[in-house]
C-alpha cells in the first residue's frame, strides 16, 4: 500500500505524520510473518510518500521597495533568491519528517512540488499511484474554511483516492 | 515487542454500494496483508433511521403504516449487517463486532466513535457534488468535522469511459 503523507510547516501535518507511523506503521522492524491464507505470498511492507507543495510566487504586482515604483514586477534575482529560498524550506520540512520515518525504519520517497497546494496534491496522487491520502486537520469552523480554503477539505472531496484526515488533540478538549 | 493493544476502527455501512465498497477496501488494505497480526480491532456500525423519521405524514393511517415501516427498516439493518459479516469473512477477518443503532447516522457514528474511544470512523460517501451536499446533508461531512478521531473517507472511483 503506498500512503502519501501532505507535509507543511504547520504542527498539524507532523501530528498526521506521526499519527500516521504510529498507527500504520507499527512493528516494521518485526520480521514479516507469511499469512496463512495467502498461499506463500509475501507481506509487502506499506511505502511512505511525503508530498511538500510550496505555493508558486504571484508573477505580477508585488510591490517590493520603498520608493513607489521600485519593484513592481519582481526582477529574476527577486524570483530566484524566492524560489531558492522556498526550496530550502522545502528541504528542511521534508528532511524533519524523512527523519521520523527512518526512526521507524519505514520505505519512504519525498516530494517537492509547487503550485496551488489543493490541486497539485491531487495530481500527485494520480501520478504516483498512491493508495492514500494523509492529511492533517486545522480545525476551521464552517465559516474561516470557506474564507480561507481548506486543503484537507477540498482534498477529501476530490482526490482519487481515499482521504484520511488526522485531527489534531487540540480540536477537542 | 510485545503485542500491543489493538486500536479499534468503526466502519460504518448501510444500505448503499458505496459503503460496501468502503468495507472491501479497509478490509484489503488494513485486514487482509496482515492477518492476525493486524493493527486494529473491527467494529461494524449501521445507523437504521427511526420510522417515524423516515414517514414525512402525520395525517390519518399513519399510525398503520408506521409498522410495516418499522418492520421494513429491521429488514435491510439485518440484510446489511448480515451481507457485512459475509464480507468479512470471505476475506478471513473473523474478529468482527456489529452493531445497529437506532437514530440519525451522523448522531450515531459520532456517539459510536465515544463508546468504542475508536482511532479510525471509516465512510463512503456518495460522491455529491457541493450543492447536493448542501441540499441532501453529508454524513461523511459531519463526521470529518466533528467525530473526535481520524476519519477516512473512502471513495468509489467513478467509472465513467
């Protein structure tokens, strides 16, 4: 089964990443035992896909610089010091939840991509063939979800696979 | 290590071919590589609407139909409880508890996740689009928001070529 994790920088998705290892991922380091009614087939461990999406830079009308008029479509350098940065907090959210995962010595593959959080996840899931789709819960009521999109959400409605939604424990007391 | 205690996952099912499959497809994934080594305890739950629910009319003879609703309604609980079980069991998960409770399904899954202290609610959905699940009601909606544990929303695909 390949499960594929939404990772960002909030506390929410690393709740779901761990929740996630502890309750599917338990036991990988116990030597598979073959089920019996299977006939000889093996127990094929579940593959961990950790997906980071970086919201693409708007490249129109970002007034960068004090004096009006200095800045108003981003130069290359501005783009790219942008992108380079963004690919760095990338790499280190990835590289914090890679490391959870070897600590349970689970198969894992990272993803980085950018765009439009909510659409670009679904394409993963399609490119990638995953089987399940991991995400982590804010705990928007009805009204700041409208306003302020809910990736978990919009996710769970239309994802070509099934959704797990991991809340987090201060949702409730 | 020693065996853990099991984690228990309420899936909930009812009448409709997209909670069966839901059913088959947690079975598959979470039930069937592992075998008895598996993570999670099972437990069935069918919400059977109350009858007097399901009959709009309180006009006259509604006292006289609301029997054969009744009796209509235990019907497909036990038809669906019993094509569950059989489900299951072709598929070798014989640790399986079922339940039926009466009331709406929203109220009864969220309650049924408290009584178990449940990790996983696993539901189908029907696939609505945003109106209709305005219009209609979503079950698996509610129980995203308001169900104190992981929810799993298992999906048909939609064959459509």
């Amino acid at each position: 089964m390949r499960v594929m994790v939404a990772i960002d920088d909030s506390e929410e998705s690393f709740y779901a990443l761990n929740w996630a290892l502890d309750n599917l991922f338990r036991d990988m380091d116990a030597p598979p035992e073959a089920s019996g009614g299977g006939g000889g087939s093996e127990v094929v461990p579940p593959t961990l896909l950790l997906a980071n999406v970086q919201q693409a830079l708007q490249h129109y009308g970002v007034p960068i610089g004090p004096v009006g008029g200095a800045a108003f479509y981003p130069t290359v350098t501005v783009t790219e010091s942008v992108k380079k940065a963004q690919e760095q907090i990338s790499a280190t959210i990835l590289s914090r939840a890679l490391q959870m995962c070897k600590d349970k010595m689970v198969i894992t593959e990272t993803l980085s991509l950018n765009g439009n959080p909510k659409d670009e996840i679904c394409q993963a899931i399609e490119q990638k063939h995953a089987d399940l789709l991991i995400v982590g819960s804010r705990g928007l009521g009805k009204i700041k979800r409208a306003f302020l999109g809910s990736v978990s959400n919009y996710c769970a409605h239309h994802a070509k696979c099934p959704v797990l939604i991991v809340k987090s424990p201060k949702d409730h007391e | 290590m020693a065996t853990a205690e099991k984690q228990v996952m309420i899936v909930a099912v009812d009448e409709s071919e997209h909670s069966t499959y839901a059913l088959e497809w947690t079975l598959d994934h979470f039930f069937v590589p592992l075998g008895d080594s598996c993570l999670f305890k099972l437990v069935i739950v069918h919400a059977k609407p109350s009858c007097t629910s399901s009959v709009g009319l309180a006009g006259p003879g509604a006292a006289e139909i609301l029997p054969m609703v009744e009796s209509d309604l235990k019907r497909i609980a036990t038809r669906v409880l019993e094509k569950a079980k059989e489900l299951c069991l072709s598929k070798s998960v014989s640790d399986v508890t079922l339940e039926v409770h009466e009331g709406d399904a929203r109220n009864v899954l969220c309650e049924a996740v408290e009584k178990h202290h449940a990790s996983i609610l696993v539901v189908g959905n029907h696939g609505y689009g945003a109106i209709k699940r305005a219009v209609l009601g979503s079950v698996s909606d509610y129980c995203a928001h308001h169900a104190h544990c992981t929810v799993m929303i298992v999906k048909r695909p939609k064959t459509k070529h």
